[in-house]
C-alpha cells in the first residue's frame, strides 16, 4: 500500500494525470454551451498547468536530497537542453513585451483578443515544462485522445446534418449558426483539433504492430475523415494532405505498411461517399459544403478513389512489392509532391504578380494573393505587416503585447482596417503572424527553434509514439499558417512538442 501511495504522489503520475486531463477532459469542456465557451477552455489549461507544475515541483523537492548543493546544480545543468533555452526565451520575452506594451491590461489577459494575452503564453511555457520535464511517455494514454476524439465528431456530425440535441446552435445568431460545431466551437477551430488528433492516429494504424492497436487507430483515422469533412475548413485540408503525404512516402518501407496506407486511401473515400449520402438525405439542413470539401466527396472523387484504393490493394496482395519496387515509389512520390509544390508555386506566382488580369474563376481564393485572398486572409496579413513596419526597433524585436492586433492596427491604421465588410477582426488568422505581433521577432524565433527541435527530436528517435506525434506536429503547423491563435486548440501545439522531449517507458 505505501508503495502504490508513493507511485500515485510521484511527480510523473501527477504529470500523467494533467496530460489526461488535456486529452480527454479539455476537449469536451463546456459550461454554458458557447457563450463562454474559450474562457472555460482557457481556465482550465492554465489551472490544470499550473497546478501541475506546482505539484510535479513541489514532490520533486520534497525527494530530493540537497545535503551537497552543488550536484543538485550540476544535475539540472545537465538536463537543460536548447528546447528548454528556446521555451524559458519564449516565457521571458512575453513578460518583457506585456510590459513593454502600450496595452498592458490588454495584453496581461487577452480580453480584446482571443484570451492568448500573457497568462495564457506563461501558462504554455509551464505546461511544456511539466510535460516535457515530468511525463512518462505512455502509448496507452493516447487512448483517452482517441476516445474525446470520437465523442467530439460524432456530435460535430450530429450538428452538421441539422440536429441539435442540446440546443448549443439555437443560441447562436444567424451568422454563426453555420460555422460552430460540437464541443470546439468555431469550425476552423475545429480543423486544427482534427490535425492534431487524426495525423498520429493515421501514423499509429499504419506502423503499429499490435493488431488490436491498428483496429482502434483505424476506426480513429476513420472518423477523423468525417472530422475534416464536417469541418469544412480549407485549414483542415491543408494540415490533413500534409500528413497523408508524408505517411505515404514514410510507409513504402514495407508491403505491411504500404497496404495499410492504401486501406486507409479506401478509408477516406469510402468515408466521403458515406459523407455525401448524408448530405443528400439531409440536404434541407445540412450547413453549406465548401469547394474542397464537395470535390472530396464528389462521386466521381468517391468512385475513383474506391476503385484504384481496392485494385491496389488487390494486387498487392496477388503480387506482394519487394523493397526495390517500394523504394522506387518512394522516390517517384517524393518527386511527384516536389513537382506538384513547385507547380502550384508557380501558379500562384504567376497570377498574383505577374497575369493579375485574367480570370481564373474559383481558384481566384487559392492562386492569386490580394485582399480577396484565403477569405480576406490577404488583407489581413498585408496590414498585419504595415503595422509591425511602423513599430519601433524594440516592439519589432519583443512585441506590441500579446493578442493586441485589434487594437494595433485600430492606433496605427484606423478602425477601418480591422474590419472587412461586416465583419470585424481581432486575429491576424495566421498564427505566426500573430506571434510575431504579440511577442516579435525573437518570441517567433524561439517558438519556431522550439518546434523545428521537436522535429529533430522524434526524427532520431526510434520511439513509435514520438513518430506519431511528429506527423501531428508538422500538420498543425502546416494549418496554422491560415488559422487563428485562440485557447482552445492552440496550445496542442505546445503539449505536442513537449512530448517529443519527454522519457519514454524504456529510457
């Protein structure tokens, strides 16, 4: 019994009980449906940080033996590595910019943005501390992810098709009756919590060797798919491809892995058929389906999908691929996706600054930047831009104050430039930018060191649950270069990269 109290007091079950808490309780947090939905989500992360934090410390103290000071100094100098430098510079150059901001008040809590003022950047750094410092990495917690993962989609597709069994979308106004969904919120919101949840799980299906384990990930990966489609987020998509790409490219290392990513390929389009059922059935209350979202779930895409998928498949299984077959795929898939980049790049190149005239229909919002771009995204940015131009060395160097761009851009460009027809932005809607604004160049410098260490991390690693977690990272990143930094899904990103830097059960 005295055993079992020590394991239930010791610093890594407090950790493990506060990264279960943010897999399966944070997700799912609601108090007064969406009326305060981002401020509980909010209090919740940097309580339980906090808290976390404090405990892991506090019972690391008490078992520590401080009789020779110097080896207590000597061991923690020894455990500080270049993520932990970039995450302390990140924590100090937020304090420096709130109160260096001509919006202390405003930055200290995020009240005129999205809730991401200094608390909230403090209570990531401290939640990175916790995870990366204190948790044991468990491939089995993953299951309570798994799990809020299901019940969060499950009710956005209950939503999505026109029911509202809780009359959460009753409260809404007209406008947003259509772009809030489940326990999340917001629809791109709720694209970046599918690109953290359904990349690893995609991973974990594809590589993992215990039978019953794929069966979980696989039914996760699957309705991860109806997560993207109901999210109806150009952001999801992105974020979504990214890691398709990189787990097809990564699995043609062996027949097992190859064939599992050609089930999921028939996974994903017999999802979209089933999508697409839906929304005939209930085509009277479904909400709007984007242009992505209606080629991905068209029938010639849902047909084609199914028949190529099920002859590969077919054939594999006929004429098993040996390791030169697979590698040769593997270079034809990298030139195809570097031939395809450079494609777009080009097209976007050439129509938004060289044939800026000519009519390129519904691609006008993909290929040609102007203030029309990404849903007003370009007009955003571009005075997101000519404000940090206008701010002094110091603010460009440490920030104008965290989740101030409202205010910014109202001082220094007018209240007009916030504002795009009806509406009225408080979010650069893109989360470097943001950064970038909120705590300048070097608080975006130490948070992108930060993640491109978490990458080099899980690339050397022969962790399976790190891997996992990489493919995850690298597709929020991908999505949030045209999402919004908020409360609720944001600091994913931190408890993402965190992990990567943690123990593992076998070290």
């Amino acid at each position: 019994m005295e055993t079992k109290a020590k394991m239930r007091l010791s610093p890594s079950s407090v950790a493990r009980l506060g990264i279960i808490m943010i897999f399966a309780v944070y997700p799912l947090l609601m108090i007064n449906k969406y009326y305060n939905i981002s401020d509980t989500k909010y209090s919740f992360f940097c309580l339980v940080s906090a808290a976390c934090l404090a405990l892991c410390l506090i019972l690391l103290t008490l078992k520590t033996d401080f009789s020779d000071p110097a080896s207590v100094v000597t061991r923690i100098r020894k455990q500080i590595t270049v993520p932990d430098i970039a995450m302390l510079v990140f924590a100090l150059v937020s304090v420096i910019s709130c109160i260096g901001s001509d919006y202390f008040y405003a930055a200290l809590s995020g009240g005129q943005g999205r809730q991401m003022g200094l608390v909230m950047y403090l209570s990531l750094s401290i939640a990175f501390f916790f995870i990366s410092k204190f948790y044991i990495l468990r491939n089995k917690d993953f299951y309570f992810l798994g799990i809020a993962f299901i019940i969060v989609v499950v009710f956005a597709v209950v939503q999505f098709v026109g029911y509202d069994p809780f009359g959460l979308i009753a409260t809404l106004t007209s406008v947003r009756k259509s772009t809030f969904l489940s326990t999340i919120g917001n629809m791109n919101v709720y694209a970046s919590y599918i690109c953290v949840v359904a990349p690893l799980a995609m991973y974990f299906f594809c590589f993992e060797s215990d039978k019953k384990k794929t069966l979980f990930w696989h039914i996760i990966s699957c309705v991860g798919f109806f997560g993207l489609f109901t999210a109806n987020s150009d952001s999801g998509y992105i974020g979504m491809a990214l890691a398709i790409v990189i787990i097809f490219i990564l699995s043609a290392k062996s027949e097992s892995t190859f064939r599992r990513m050609w089930i999921l390929i028939l996974s994903f389009f017999i999802a979209a058929g089933i999508f697409k059922f839906l929304s005939v059935i209930y085509a009277n209350t479904i909400h709007n389906i984007t242009l992505l979202t209606r080629i991905a779930t068209s029938k010639y895409a849902v047909m084609g999908g199914v028949v190529v998928s099920s002859t590969v498949i077919y054939v594999m299984k006929l004429y098993k691929p040996d390791a030169k077959f697979l590698k040769t795929v593997q270079k034809i898939s990298v030139a195809a996706v570097i031939i395809a980049v450079l494609g777009v790049a080009s097209l976007f190149i050439y129509f938004s600054f060289i044939n800026t005239e000519i009519s390129i229909g519904g691609l006008e919002g993909y290929l040609r930047f102007n203030e029309n771009w990404g849903t007003g995204r370009g007009d955003l940015w571009t005075k997101a831009f000519k404000a940090f131009s206008q701010l002094p060395l110091n603010k460009k160097l440490f920030g104008a104050g965290e989740d101030t761009y409202a205010l910014l851009l109202t001082d220094m460009l007018g209240y007009s430039e916030i504002r795009i027809g009806r509406s009225y932005y408080d979010n650069a809607h893109n989360e470097f930018i943001q950064h970038l604004l909120s705590v300048g160049i070097i608080g975006l410098a130490s948070y992108l060191l930060l993640a491109i260490y978490a990458v080099k991390t899980a690339i050397k690693s022969d962790c399976l649950t790190k891997k996992a977690v990489l493919i995850s990272i690298l597709a929020f990143l991908c999505q949030s270069f045209i999402n919004i930094l908020q409360p609720i899904t944001s600091p994913f990103i931190f408890v993402l990269i965190a992990l990567t830097q943690c123990k593992t059960e076998t070290e």
